[in-house]
C-alpha cells in the first residue's frame, strides 16, 4: 500500500510534532502555579536581572558583586587594579567628581586611506560606539585635592589606547590648557603603543608630545605622569617617561616591548614580575607604586610641594 493512502487523502502531518509527543498533540508547558492556579502566572511579571551585575575576578575567577568593586574603585579583593575608562578615572581623580572638560582639536582621521581588512573608518566608528567617546584622549580641568590641575586620560579601552594624531594633539592641548591657566598637568597613561593605521604620522607624536613638555618646563609647571596598566610601545619611549615624577599604579605592565617578545628575542626566561610597576621602583623606573585610592592624595601633596618651590622662586 502506497504512504499516501495510509495518511489518508488530505491528511497533512503536523509540522510541530516531536518524537516524544503522543497523539501528535503539543505539550503546553507551564510550573506548578500553571497546574494550581492558571492565569495567575500571568499576572507576575518577570524581574528583570541588571546587565553585568557581577564581574569575574581575572586572577580567581570567583564572581564579584559590580557595586562592590566599584565602591572599591574597581580594586578586586586581591588587590588587582583593574583598567578604568576615561570618565571613571577623571571621576576617582577630582574633588567631588566635578571638573571642566576640555575639548581636544578635531583632526583629520584617515590620512593614510588605511584598510588591512576593515578600512580605518569604519575601526574608529566601531571604537567610538562601544566607548562613546572620540579617541582615547580625555581632559579635564579641576581640583585634586584642593589644588588646581589638567588631567589628560589616556582610555585603553579605545583602541589599545594607541598614540595616533588625535592622542598626539589633545596631549599638546593639554599642556598648553596647563600653561595658560598656570597650573599643574597630570597624565595617567594607558596604551599599547602608536596606531599602526596612521603609520608614520602616528611617530610624529613622539617629538610633538615631548615638545609640548618643554612648553611646560619652560615656565616651570610641574608635569606628573600616573603609569596604570598597560603602559608600552611609543608611548613608554615619550611622554610617559618624560615626567618630573613617575607614579605607577600597583602591578601595572610598564615597558617598551612586551615580555613574550623579549623572551624570544634573547632566549632566555625574564625574572619574576619583569616590567612590572614594583619591580621598576626596585630599578629606579618608577619613583613610587600608589594604590588607587591614595592617589589624589599624592598627587595634590606632590604638586603643592612643586607649586611651591616655583612660586618662591618667583
């Protein structure tokens, strides 16, 4: 007998059974409060969860409750300091979260018509949507601590907080926003080194940055630079390194090249900690490792005490 005719003329079978279905007949799922008292499940509504209310530990990987590690300054409870965007980090830094921003030069952003798979363009427009900012580059303008100052962030949440033209001038607009309102700079830097889509131009910024430090000798203004984690490439061999005090946040990763490619270039195993910030204040890099929450704090007793001797030479 043909299949046809077992189904039976007009039959169709449905499109929703599964095998484990009997009778063809869709099981209505519903819990015990379906079962008890139907139609009241409707009338709870779901609550809805908060998006990344936990945060994993990187080093444990035990779960941490997001307003707790923000209450901690994004401190994990083994002391690891985790990476900061641009807004948090100029909140942490000024007196009650309140400062002036200034706003970096416009550039132009794809000299190079650069593509190596995705055009340049369309990387930046992605950075810019998840970060919501322009470049890695934030300034601000405030007080830390009772004294005035220019805070330039360097976010390596954009990019890699990579150097490129953008970084480049809103570096020398800092400096100069420092000199004309004769105060203090602090730069807290953050990057993977210079932005290989602007090619040379983005080496440019090495000489153009540490030009803009001299502006700030020049009228003897203190210029403070706060390593956080990572700190590398070109920007370890300019700015970063170029200041009248170095302060590192605990366990940053401070270097030109990275570990793994000094470990192949030479063959041999780097000691314990190798470019970290403890290890540099031993080798005299760094001048003092500063915990998160006493930053401001060093920064303001460092910057009044620079301040200070500038203003009686006067």
């Amino acid at each position: 007998m043909a299949i046809a005719d077992k189904l039976g003329k007009g039959r169709v079978l449905p499109t929703n059974v599964r095998s484990g279905d009997k009778g063809g007949e869709r099981r209505e799922r519903g819990g015990w409060l379906a079962k008890i008292a139907p139609g009241v499940s409707k009338l709870v509504s779901k609550r809805e969860t908060p998006e990344n209310l936990w945060v994993k530990d990187p080093d444990t990987g035990e779960m941490i409750y997001r307003p707790d590690l923000e209450a901690a300054l994004w401190v994990t409870p083994n002391g690891r300091h985790m990476r900061l965007n641009a807004e948090t980090r100029l909140r942490y830094t000024f007196d009650d979260e309140q400062w002036e921003t200034i706003e970096s030069p416009k550039v132009f952003e794809d000299p190079l018509s650069f593509s190596d798979g995705k055009a340049y363009t369309e990387r930046l427009k992605i950075a810019r949507a998840n970060t919501g900012e322009d470049d890695t580059m934030a300034i601000g303008y405030g007080k830390v601590q009772g004294v005035d100052c220019v805070v330039l962030v360097q976010d390596f949440t954009f990019m890699g907080g990579s150097l490129g033209i953008a970084a480049g001038e809103a570096f020398i607009c800092a400096a100069r926003a420092a000199v004309a309102r004769k105060c203090p700079m602090v730069a807290f830097t953050a990057s993977g080194g210079a932005r290989m889509q602007e090619g040379t131009l983005s080496l440019m910024q090495l000489a153009r940055t540490t030009l803009a430090i001299q502006e700030l000798k020049a009228v003897q203004l203190p210029y403070i630079v706060v390593l956080t984690d990572p700190t590398t490439g070109g920007v370890t061999a300019s700015y970063a390194m170029l200041g009248d005090v170095h302060l590192a946040e605990p366990g940053a990763l401070i270097g030109f090249a990275g570990p793994r490619v000094i470990e192949t270039t030479i063959r041999e195993k780097l000691p314990e900690g190798f470019q970290r910030s403890e290890y540099l204040v031993e080798k005299g890099m760094v001048d003092r490792v500063v915990p998160r929450e006493e930053l401001p704090a060093v920064l303001s007793a460092l910057m009044s005490i620079l301040m200070g001797g500038r203003r009686k030479g006067q």
